[in-house]
C-alpha cells in the first residue's frame, strides 16, 4: 500500500531516490512515555525543492523533525542524508528551531549568534576572523539585519530574532535546510523576508524543508508537501498530494470541510 501511494504521487522508492534525495526516513517511531509522536514514518525529500510538513497540532511534526536530526532519539528507523548515515553528513545541515525553543535572555549580540553557524569552520579555539566577520555581515544583510549586528539579542522583536536564526543557518552554507515553524508569530514584513530568502536558496539548487501550519500559503510557497497525523498520510507534489481528501484525512474534524475543499482548490 505504501509503495502504491508513493507510486501515485510520483515519489520514486527505490534505492536510487534513497542515493538522491538529501533526506531519506524510513520506518521512524518515537514515542513520548506510552503514546507514539511518530508512527513507522516513511520520507523522502525531493531535492532541489521546498517541502512543507504539515498536519495538526501534536501530529508528531516538530518531533519528526527533531528525530531526523538526532535531536530526539527515535525508537526505530533509520535516516540517511545525501545517501549516507546523519553521522556523516551533518555538515551539509542548516537548522532553524522554533523560536519558542530558545533562551532569549542568553547576553549575547546578534553578530555572534550568526557566527555560531561557522564553528566547524572556527574550530577548536574559536578563533574568528574578519572574513568570518563579513560572511556573517552579509547572512544578516540577506535577512534585513545588518544595522542590528551589535545589538543585544533579547532586545530583538519576535519577528527580527526569527530572521537572525534564518541568517545563523545561511552562513553554514548548507545543502539541506531544515526549519521548525519559521513563521510562527513573525510579522508580515518578516515572513515576505524569509520566504524570498527561502526561494532564493530553492533557486541556487539547495534543498528546504519546513515545517509550516499555515495552510492558506501552500500553494504560494512550496513545491511538495507532507502530511502526518503521528502515521504518515501522504507526500508528493502540491497539485497531487494537497486535495480535500488528504486533508481531511491529515485533520479530520479539525477543519470544517468547507475549508478543506476552499484549501485544496487555492
């Protein structure tokens, strides 16, 4: 059934997509206590695409995220990066957490937070050079942050602090970008800035995956989707995968169906 519904929505399952796509789960369970977060979920992340992770509030979503990353430590299943164990590959990982994850009373200034995207540059002794120092001035300027560099972090608004985060993830020069709700609670200026710089990562070949909860920008902002609700539902295109029955499947009665069908035909 699986490889049926992979099938249908153009998702290749054999071990040549495992080889090509920058990230490949299978069979990945967690569990919090008795309850599973995620159920035996299978993934493959088309590359050179934006991917949504979508589905209802504790769907498993952000622990999906966490455990390809080892963040989390799964109960079973495994997780490849580019054809290869996350061991080796962490490299080639950017990732932005959700804002609320974060300690922002921590003193630190917001060139220095984006200069913790070049430690294993940096090395041992940490020794930061003014090249460094440029590279992060342009992530911050790619954000809109620039004149910011020397501020204190925790002085930052929600909005200005998430795209900090976004240029920490852009100085490490990545090819995968992992993004746990970069939108949540960020104003509309940021959100315009940190899709536009999303899709310009999209544009230089680089991979993006985010988890999102806004359905209405679906269709607008991303190329493929994946819905779960703890097991997987479905994963493919935006044109095949998000429709009224996927979703409904995914939320259930969590969305009157009249907003499902409005969704699914946006």
């Amino acid at each position: 059934m699986m490889l049926e519904l992979a099938s249908k929505h153009g998702v290749s399952t054999g071990d040549d997509a495992q080889e090509n796509s920058p990230l490949t789960i299978r069979g990945l369970t967690v569990s919090y206590g008795q309850k599973p977060a995620v159920f035996s979920v299978d993934m493959t992340v088309q590359p050179g695409a934006m991917t949504a992770i979508i589905g209802p509030n504790g769907a498993g979503k952000s622990t999906l995220l966490k455990a390809a990353l080892g963040i989390v430590k799964p109960l079973s299943g495994q997780v490849q990066v580019f054809g290869k164990p996350l061991a080796a590959q962490r490299h080639r990982i950017a990732y932005v957490p959700q804002r609320a994850s974060i300690d922002w009373d921590f003193p630190t200034r917001v060139i220095d937070v984006v200069l913790m995207g070049l430690y294993r540059e940096l090395g041992l002794l940490r020794r930061v050079r003014a090249s460094h120092r440029q590279r992060a001035a342009d992530c911050l300027d790619r954000v809109g942050m620039r004149d910011f560099a020397d501020r204190q972090i925790g002085q930052l608004s929600g909005g200005q602090q998430q795209r900090v985060f976004l240029a920490r993830a852009l100085a490490q020069e990545a090819d995968l970008y992992l993004l746990d709700e970069p939108f949540a609670g960020v104003d509309a200026a940021t959100e315009k800035a940190i899709i536009g710089v999303l899709k310009s990562l999209r544009k230089a070949g680089k991979t993006v995956v985010v988890v999102h909860h806004d359905l209405a920008t679906i269709t607008e902002y991303f190329d493929n989707v994946f819905l779960i609700n703890t097991r997987k539902v479905a994963e493919g295109t935006v044109a095949d995968v998000f429709t009224a029955d996927n979703l409904q499947a995914t939320y259930g009665g969590r969305l009157a169906t009249a907003q499902v069908d409005q969704l699914a035909r946006a």
